[in-house]
C-alpha cells in the first residue's frame, strides 16, 4: 500500500490497482475483469496457450503473440461490454520498458481501425519556483518520444499547476503536431471531481465525438454532478473533524493518503451530502503503542478532539494495539466508530478483552497460541494456507449478508438483504458470538446461513454510534450515491460536535 497505494477490489473479487476505483466512482458503474488488463495477465495467458499447444508449436516471440494477446484483452472489454466507446489507460510515463508491448499494441490497433482510434496523452507542464515560467520542452520531448513508437497523439491534455496559457497552446500545437483546440488544460482543481465540469467547458467531449465521427446527441446531464461539487467544494459549510487511525502512512518523508483512497472519497461523498466538510487527520496507530504507560495515555487522549473515528483495513501484527487502544477510548468515551475489515475484527477483541474480561483475546493472524482466538482463519481457507496458495485466494468480492431489524445497520440501509465487498481470509469465531451477544454486543449482518458475522454494533442505548463491518464498503461508495453507513457515522460525528 505504501508503494501503489491501495487494493481495489471489483464486485466479481478480482484484486486490482486504486485507478480502477477511481473509474467507478467518475462512470457510476460496476467494472469486470474484461475491464483490467496487466503485463503478468497477458503474459500467462500466453505462456498457457502455448504449453496447450494453442500457438501450434510455433516459436512464440513477445511480438507478435504478446502483442496480439493485448490486442485481444482491449477489443474482448470493449465487446463485453457493448460500448460504443472505450477508454484505454495505458499508465507509467514515456520510455518505460514495462509499457513497450502496449504501446505498440495500440499502435497496430489504431492501424487496424484508423477511424475508430484516438490518442489522447496526459502530459506534466512544470512550473520550477524559482523560475516562475511553465515549461513545454519536457512534454515536446515525451511527444517526440512517443513518435518514435509510431504513435502521434490526437489530443494533449496539459496538466500543471497553472491554465495553459494561449501562447504555450500555440507552441504545444506546433511543436506536437497537434490541433490547436485539441490542447486541453488541466491546472491543478481545489476537487478531482471538478475536471468532468472543466474538460465540458473546453468542449473537450464534443470534440472527442467529432474526431471518431459519432452523433453529438448525450443522454447525460451533468446537473447532478455540478450540484455535488458545489458541496464538496463548499468551503463556508461547517467542518467536521474525523481520524484515521492506520498504519499505510508514511512512504520516506511524505505521507501517502492512497493507501486508504476509497475510504477518504467514501468520507467526502457522504459529507458533500449532509452539507459538511470533512477534515481528515491521520493517526498512526503505532504511534500509539510508543513509550511508557502515562506517555500512551496521552497520545490517546488526544483522539477526543475528533467527531468521529475510523479504523480501515489491514493486516498484521504492526500497530495493532494501538488500533486497540483507540477503539478502546472510542467505545469508552462514545465517539462515533466506524471499523473496516480488520476494524471492525478489532472492535470485537477489543470488547472481548475489556467488556468480557477475556484475557489474551486475540486474532489468530498474529497470535497462533492465544488462548482466546476471538479471530479465525475461515475453514475454507486453512487449505490454501496449508498449501501456501496466498494470492487470489482469500474471500474476495461482492457477498450477500441478512440484516437484523431494529439495527443500526437495517436503519441505515433501509433493507434486509445487501450486497458488499470483501477482501479478508479471517472471520470472527463463531463459538465465541453467544457470549459477546449476551455482553452486549449486536452483530447485526450476518451470511445468508448465519454463520459468518458481517457487522458487528453496539445498540444506541449504549453507543451513539459504533459499528465495524467485515466486508468494505468504501469500494460502493460514489460521488452521486455515497454509502449509507459512511453517511450515518458523519450523522453521528455532527451530532457529537453540536453536543461539544
């Protein structure tokens, strides 16, 4: 996570890199795996075909069957899906090995189908400081670059800190052989979600249906999306103060929020709702364990301040009980909790340990011979264990769970059965859910058969609102549909502050 930031995961289970939330989050829509393609798919799918004797005992070269199997991948997606459109993101920068093969996969595509194939390249305008002047050359030569793989660019989107200028459009057009009003400018936004808005007024899609010769008729409007980021831009609305409490902080000296990107939008979607700014502070959780007793305390105490916590997911024995400890003052001092995956496994120790006085309570991720594995490893996963099968093998995508009447959970959803995501290979012992219950404690989703908890809670007598799920719901949430439980902890958190 502290590399590629976090692990998104589609509805049908396949684990893929933080971009693909970010496309589900712009399209409002599910993707599939027919949408996500990287070099060790295609290449094992190449090495299988040939050890099938798919390729008929041909010597098999990176071109053309690499080449070819990539071609296949990007026309199959656009096929599956029935688009009239498809946008390929080739990542990584210019002149990267890794990117060769694709590069060159979309060159003989746009060959093959000369009509039906636009290029549009991303490129980075600095703004050195103590020069104060953009600079084009670095993308002129990224241009000349990509020439140089038979590929030329159809339109150029500009990114900096600053608009493009006319006299840098002019210069860009001429030296990237690039229609003048096909240069966009992309300058640094207070909101991501801003750029559809911008790229509209530059009539950037407009242009795009010109160019592949489609009708201009849209069925969408983007009045919704305008309305959402006034709110989520909004700086005079009244703030709330919200901690992270994780561990996928720090890369070097910088901090790198994309560990936790779908939880942070998620947060943003549900305060653009209620007419709220969230401010998000980061908490490192092994930052709660450093020291002597007195020394913890303190840095605990400190979480008072906030209107509500969260806990994401994770995995490990790194900065757990400090994960603990938080919980701990969150449940104690009735700040709104919010626990994910391994938050909400957490919250359930922690209860055990200090509500049911089980002493040693534990996950038997990190703790084997813990007397009270209050945290399992699934039965179905004890043979990949066994077997050393990691990868792709945990519990992955969407799963149906019953949801109690009378729960907060049934109150936020508004119905019975629901349908999340998950990424986990631990549950919460089912020989252990009686005596939690009896204690006090609600688990208010369950499994369709009941045996696996979903959602664990405390009831609002005791709680204003404290609840974990084993599955992640930030990965639904969306800018013009945030996640009702993300929305209810912010209800909570504001009700908090006004109590303050």
């Amino acid at each position: 996570p502290t590399e590629h930031g976090e692990v998104f995961v589609l509805r049908t289970g396949l684990e893929t890199d933080q971009d693909m939330g970010n496309y589900e989050r712009f399209l409002n829509r599910d993707l599939t795996n027919e949408d996500y393609m990287t070099s060790g798919m295609v290449y094992q799918s190449v090495i299988n075909r040939e050890r099938a004797l798919g390729y008929h005992g041909k010597f098999v070269e990176a071109i053309p069957h690499v080449r070819d199997e990539i071609i296949k991948r990007m026309e199959a997606a656009a096929e599956y899906n029935g688009s009239r459109i498809s946008v390929i993101e080739i990542g990584g920068t210019i002149g990267d090995f890794q990117n060769a093969l694709f590069i060159e996969a979309a060159r003989v595509l746009k060959m093959q189908h000369p009509d039906d194939v636009l290029f549009v390249m991303v490129s980075y305008l600095p703004v050195p400081g103590t020069i104060g002047e953009m600079k084009t050359k670095p993308t002129q030569t990224a241009v000349r670059d990509l020439n140089s793989y038979g590929v030329q660019p159809d339109f150029l989107i500009a990114r900096s800190t600053h608009s493009l200028d006319e006299k840098r459009k002019e210069k860009l057009a001429v030296w990237c052989n690039i229609r003048k009003q096909h240069v966009i400018s992309a300058p640094d936004i207070t909101s991501i979600y801003e750029a559809p808005l911008n790229f509209e007024k530059d009539r950037f899609g407009d242009m795009l249906l010109d160019a592949l010769h489609l009708p201009k008729k849209r069925k969408a409007s983007l009045a919704a999306w305008n309305a959402f980021v006034k709110a989520a831009t909004n700086r005079k609305i009244p703030e709330i103060n919200v901690a992270i409490v994780g561990k996928y902080f720090d890369t070097g000296d910088f901090v790198l929020a994309d560990a936790y990107l779908s939880v942070i939008e998620a947060i943003k979607f549900s305060a653009a709702k209620l007419s709220r700014r969230a401010n998000i502070t980061w908490i490192n959780s092994k930052e709660l364990e450093q020291g002597g007793p007195k020394s913890i305390a303190k840095s605990v105490a400190k979480l008072k301040k906030y209107h509500g916590i969260i806990v994401p997911g994770g995995f490990g024995e790194s900065g757990i009980e400090g994960k603990l400890k938080a919980i701990r003052f969150a449940r104690e001092h009735k700040i709104p909790y919010l626990g994910l995956c391994y938050g909400m496994q957490l919250m359930v120790i922690e209860y055990a340990r200090n509500v049911l006085a089980l002493k040693g309570a534990h996950t038997a991720e990190v703790a084997k011979n813990t007397p009270h594995p209050i945290v399992d490893v699934m039965l179905e996963q004890k043979k990949h264990l066994a077997d050393n099968k990691y990868g792709g093998t945990m519990r992955l995508g969407a799963y149906p769970a019953y949801l109690k009447k009378g729960t907060m959970a049934r109150a936020a959803y508004k119905k019975e059965l629901v349908e999340e995501r998950h990424r986990h290979r631990y549950e919460i012992n089912p020989t252990y859910v009686k005596r939690l219950e009896a204690a006090g404690l609600v688990f208010s989703g369950t499994s369709p058969d009941g045996v696996l908890m979903e959602i664990a809670e405390l009831p609002r007598s005791a709680h204003p609102f404290m609840l974990g799920t084993q599955f992640h719901p930030e990965f639904q949430a969306r800018p013009l549909s945030p996640h009702p439980l993300f929305t209810e902890f912010l209800r909570a958190a504001i009700s908090r502050k006004r109590k303050k």
